[in-house]
C-alpha cells in the first residue's frame, strides 16, 4: 500500500475443487455402471417371461390340436377356426381364466373327453363338472376327466348325469373312509357289477363307501 494501490488475492486453491470433481466423475461412472447392469438383467427377464409366455402359447396350441384332431377335424377346421373348434377354445381359455388350472391343463381333458366319444358340445358342458371334482379329489385335471369319462362308460345309463355322478362321488369320498380318486378307481374296477344293482351309482357308491371303512379302496378290490 506504499504507492497506494490496494492488491487483492485472486489466486485460488484448485487443488480441493479438481479432487472433487474427480470423484463426481468417478461416482457418475459407477451409477451408470450400476444402471446398464440392472437393465441389462431387467431386460433378460423381460426376455425370460416372453420366452415362457411363447413356449405356454405353443403348449396350449398344441393341446388344442390334438383335440380337434381327436375329434376328427380337419386342419382346415383349426387354422380357419371353426365355429366348433372356437368353442373349445374359449372353454379351455375360461377355465385357464377362472380357476386354479392352466388353459394347457383344460385343453388336455377335453381331449380325454374327446377319447371317450364326447362331442364339443358335451366335453364343453362336462367340463367344469371336471374342474370341480379336479379341485375337490386334488387330482390333475387330465386324470379327473379320464376318471368321469371311463366310470361313466363302465356304468352305461346307470351313470346318470355327469353332475349328479360327480356329485354323489364327492359325498361319498366326504362321508367315507376314501378320496375321489380311490372311489374312481374303484368305480371303475365293479363297473360292470355296479350296473346290475337296482340302486345304480347312489347304491354302488354306498357300497364302496364301506369297503373303504373297512380298509378296501380303490384297485384293491380286484383282490377283495
């Protein structure tokens, strides 16, 4: 200040703020880091549940396929879709929409239906019958169709409805010492004897019913 001027410091500390932008530039290449992994990952999963999505589709029009083809339609029938193979369809998808099984599952028991001489308008009626005595037996829908159709068959027009037969089949599994399953098969083995009682399957499953209190279920009693 000898020559009267005033001198003021500009000269700043660079150092503090180069090392803090370098960590800025170093935090920003980890986040971005960080960000390409996750979407990276993300979109394979995406990728997974497409694949999987894909590979249900095929499943299901192929169990389709094989409906119709047991039903005896054309491949014209399927890839046009016809009135009757829309039917199917559309119950197997509502069952597949509403329940506990899949669409895949609902269109293998229409084709054991179809195996036992049902058409589209019968296997669609029976099929929630099915779903229920599925849910009820803990079976897999498949088996509970092949079960209905074969008992039904076994029994000719003593069977009576397809209702009222899984009807009277659920009670008796709840009253006695056996499930669904085992009464089916069961069913099954007499079947040809079950015809002939005057009660039909009400008294049929009575007497199955206590065989089974008795510790006699299911296939056993081709030995009882």
């Amino acid at each position: 200040m000898a020559d009267g001027k005033i001198v003021i410091e500009t000269g700043l500390d660079t150092k503090g703020i180069e090392n803090g932008l370098g960590k800025i530039s170093s935090l920003a290449s980890k986040g971005l880091a960080t960000a390409t992994k996750t979407i990276t990952a993300t979109s394979a999963a995406l990728s997974g549940m497409g694949g999987y999505a894909v590979k249900v589709g095929s499943s299901f029009e192929a169990a389709m396929s094989q409906v119709a083809a047991t039903m005896g339609m054309s491949a014209e029938e399927i890839h046009n879709g016809s009135a009757e193979f829309s039917k199917l369809q559309e119950a197997a998808k509502n069952a597949g929409a509403t329940t506990k099984f899949s669409a895949t599952q609902a269109a293998e028991a229409l084709n054991y239906m179809a195996l036992a001489g049902y058409d589209t308008n019968k296997s669609v009626q029976t099929l929630p019958t099915v779903l229920n005595l599925a849910a009820a037996g803990d079976m897999d829908l498949a088996t509970a169709s092949d079960m209905v159709t074969d008992s039904m068959s076994a029994l000719g027009d003593k069977a009576g409805t397809v209702e009222s037969f899984v009807d009277k089949m659920a009670k008796t599994s709840q009253k006695s010492n056996t499930s669904v399953q085992q009464l089916g098969e069961a069913l099954l083995t007499v079947g040809g004897t079950a015809k002939s009682l005057a009660g039909g399957v009400t008294e049929a499953n009575t007497v199955l019913g206590i065989f089974a209190d008795n510790g006699v279920k299911g296939a056993k009693l081709l030995v009882a």
